[in-house]
C-alpha cells in the first residue's frame, strides 16, 4: 500500500453550484466553507500529514470586486472563528502565496501562522494569491540573484511548498480537467482524481474512496 502523506486540492465548483441551488455565487462559496472543515477533519481522522488547499489564484482577481471581497471576509471570519480550535487539534496552518491583502488580513494570517507554528499532526496549506508559474520564475530570480546554481532541487528547496513533501494525491472537483496553473512544479508524479461533483456536494465517501483508489495504484516515478 501507497503511503500517504500530502493531499492538494482545487475546490472547483463553489459559483456553478450557488447559482444553481441560490441563486448566488457567494452562496456557494459560503457552503464550500463547510467542505473545507469536513475535509480538515477528515484528513486529521486519516492521519493525513499535508492537506493543501487552493484558495485564491492570482488568477481570481480578475473576478468582480464584489465576489473578491466576500471571498475575503468568508477567509477573515473562518480564520478568527476557527483558529483556537485549529490550535487545539494540533494543526498548523501555512500560507503558500504572496501575502498582499488588506493590512487587517494580511495581520490575520502572519497571526494564524505564528500561532499555529509548532503545530504538528497536520499542515493545512492555504494557498492564497498563489500562481505555479509565477512561484517558479520569482525562486528561479532568487537563485540567480544568491548566485546558487539552478538545479532541480534548490528549486524545490526555495518554493513556498520547500520542507513540504510533494502531494501524493490531487483531488479537482467541478468537472474540468485542468490544473490552473496550480502546484505545477511539485504534481509532476501526483496520483490526479478529477471529480465531477461541485465542491460543496464533496463528501467523506467521496474523499475515502479516492484515499482508498490511490493506496492501491501502482506508483513506479518513471521506473517499471
Ligand atoms: C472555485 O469555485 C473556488 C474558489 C475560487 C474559492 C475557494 C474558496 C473557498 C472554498 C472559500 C475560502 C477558503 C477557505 C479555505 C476559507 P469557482 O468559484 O471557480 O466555481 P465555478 O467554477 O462554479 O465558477
């Protein structure tokens, strides 16, 4: 059996499944909140080291001003409502993206991080304004500019995700098939699950089969 360490995730389908059910994108995105604290605790339950979510992309500020903002204040409210019991159940939260929010977000996140640092049965990821694309070109800049020498792995050791094992398991729900830009350096042996289900319609028997697929599959990283 495939052991299991890290688990990333893109959330898709939060807008489709507002709309459809009220109307609302942010309605959606509300409900996918509640997802996002059931797959936490799963992911605790199954021992689960590394869960990482994609939250933001740098590609979402092209989304009204006002799905923005509700989406930050949903973050804002789930971090000062959350972050006690996250400490309690040994979880430790670490943002991978650039940190240019509000100075009262940005203030919340450098708190939830700081507080949760020693934390050690899980690492929740949040990854916040993040991009692969752009993560890779700015840690290529600053091994030039450190003059240390571009190799596979100092890449690996200066990304946002360095001292994080690379995700055994993505999991996309929303029925599209892509990756957005998201952990493109750090999939390139991933065990990938594309669901058709919204993210808010994402369950416990949803994410315990996949756990149970992947430890079954025979991984060979290029070898036979
Ligand atoms: C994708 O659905 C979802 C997002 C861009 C945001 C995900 C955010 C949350 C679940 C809430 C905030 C997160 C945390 C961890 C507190 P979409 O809007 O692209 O859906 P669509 O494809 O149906 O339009």
């Amino acid at each position: 059996m495939n052991p299991l360490n890290h688990v990333a995730i893109i959330m898709d389908g939060n807008g489709r499944w507002g709309l459809k059910k009220h109307n609302s994108r942010n309605k959606g995105h509300r409900a996918g909140i509640d997802t996002v604290e059931k797959i936490i605790k799963i992911s605790l339950e199954q021992k689960i080291k590394y869960l990482t979510l994609f939250a933001f992309s740098t590609e979402n500020w092209k989304r009204p001003k006002t799905e923005i903002n509700y989406l930050f204040s949903l973050l804002e409210n789930f971090l000062e409502k959350k972050l006690i019991k996250f400490d309690k159940n040994n979880i430790k939260l670490k943002i991978i993206g650039k940190k240019n929010f509000s100075y009262k977000l940005n203030n919340l996140l450098i708190k939830s991080e700081k507080k949760t640092l020693k934390n050690s049965k899980l690492q929740v990821n949040l990854a916040l304004n993040y991009g692969s694309k752009k993560e890779i070109v700015n840690t290529i800049k600053k091994l030039n500019k450190k003059k240390i020498k571009v190799t596979e792995q100092n890449i690996t050791k200066n990304l946002y995700t360095k001292n994080i094992p690379d995700p055994d398991i993505l999991i996309r729900t929303g029925n599209t098939n892509r990756l957005s830009n998201f952990l493109l350096w750090q999939v390139s042996y991933t065990e990938i699950f594309f669901l058709k289900k919204l993210w808010p319609d994402f369950e416990k028997k949803d994410f315990i089969k996949i756990l149970n697929k992947y430890k079954k599959i025979k991984r060979n990283f290029g070898e036979i």
